[in-house]
C-alpha cells in the first residue's frame, strides 16, 4: 500500500506520487544536492526523499526555470541533462551496473521518458526504475521538469506502479518559440532565407537609427 502525496510548486504546476506506507522521510541534508545556478532563472521546486524498512528508496525532485530558449527538439537535450545527473545522484552508496533511458514519448503537450537500472547496495542486489516529466506551468509558461527515481531490492516489484502512477498535473501548452530561437531554426533549416531575413532586419536597424539621428538646424 501506499500514501499519495500531492505538492504544489511555485509556477502552478502540482506533483502528485505515491509514498510506500510506513516509509520515513530523508533529511533535506542526505538528499542529493541539484546545483542549477548556471541556469539563469532556475530553481530548484521540489526535493523530496522516502525510504521503508524493506529497503526501497524513492525520491522526487522538479526544477523550474524560464522557456524563452525552447523549442522543438530541445526537450532530447534537457532530458539528456537530467539523466546524467539522475545517475549521478542514484549512485550516491550504490554500485551501478547499468542506468539507460528510454525513448522521448510526448503526451498532450508534455514529455515523458523512462529510466532503467541496476546495481549493488553493499552486497545487496537492487533494481531502479525512473521517470523524467517535462512540462510547462503558469501564465509566462515555464518549464517544469520534475524525476522520479525508486530503488528497491531486485527480488521486489513495487518501484515501477509508484514511478508509473506519479505525475505532473495543471501543465499549460508549450511556448512558442522566441524570435531568436525561430532564426536560430531557420538558419539551420533554409541557410538562405534566414540570409535574408537577417539583411532585413539590418536595413531596417539602419533605417530606425537614421529616422533618430540628430538633425542639423536650417
């Protein structure tokens, strides 16, 4: 059995994941710590941690930051990122044997992948299951990436309904892309005509700063 739980972050978005009955809370200070001050406007929305008499281990963390960067296809990079730092995190005590990612699902404007592992916790064999959510919250519609990682004794099977079962709720469409990010795109896409919408735009920078120019008396 086991206890749902429901968090409300900062954004709008809400967590919602089941916590095995019986299981403790971790201390803020055993938790792995998630650095994002490299990201401009990051920040970390939710660190949670449980653990059971049995063994299994399961832990929650989201990060919010702002979406004027994203665009189609920018999703395989950020998961990628927080695979590598799930695995990271997850091998914190443990001897991992194997930790791979899925393919990326998409799902009614939000991104799902999920996670496989194995190790050894001292000389006890152990199974990891995992899963990425990637979605946007709020009125400026920031994303939201929330992982939920489990860890359980390799003869139990109760980390895949608990990583399956949470979710990300009260999610708002993606973003457009930014200008930016849509030239970006196109110079990519058609070389030629991102050329020509940049020379446009420079006639027209050209043509605003003569507009202002200073006028000299008659």
């Amino acid at each position: 059995m086991s206890e749902r739980r429901e968090e409300a972050l900062s954004g709008g978005a809400i967590v919602r994941f089941g916590v095995p009955a019986g299981a403790t809370e971790e201390r803020a200070k055993a938790l792995p710590r998630i650095e994002v001050s490299s990201l401009k406007g990051a920040r970390v929305g939710l660190g949670r941690g449980f653990v059971d008499e049995a063994g299994l281990r399961l832990r929650v963390a989201c990060v919010e930051a702002p979406s004027d960067r994203f665009a189609p296809g920018v999703e395989e990079i950020v998961l990628g990122m927080a695979t590598s730092i799930a695995r990271g995190a997850v091998s914190d005590g443990l001897t991992l044997e194997r930790w791979d990612a899925e393919g990326i699902t998409r799902h009614e404007g939000r991104f799902e992948q999920a996670l496989n592992g194995q190790g050894m916790r001292g000389e006890k064999p152990v199974v990891l299951r995992g899963r990425h959510v990637l979605g946007f919250e709020g009125a400026a519609s920031e994303a939201v990436l929330c992982t939920f990682v489990c860890e359980e004794p390799r003869a139990s099977e109760r980390c895949a309904d608990l990583v399956t079962s949470a979710e990300l709720a009260s999610l708002v469409p993606p973003p457009p892309p930014s200008l930016l990010v849509r030239t970006i795109l196109m110079a990519a896409e058609r070389p030629r005509d991102a050329a020509l919408l940049g020379l446009g735009i420079g006639v027209l920078f050209v043509a605003v700063l003569l507009a202002r120019r200073p006028r000299p008396s008659p």
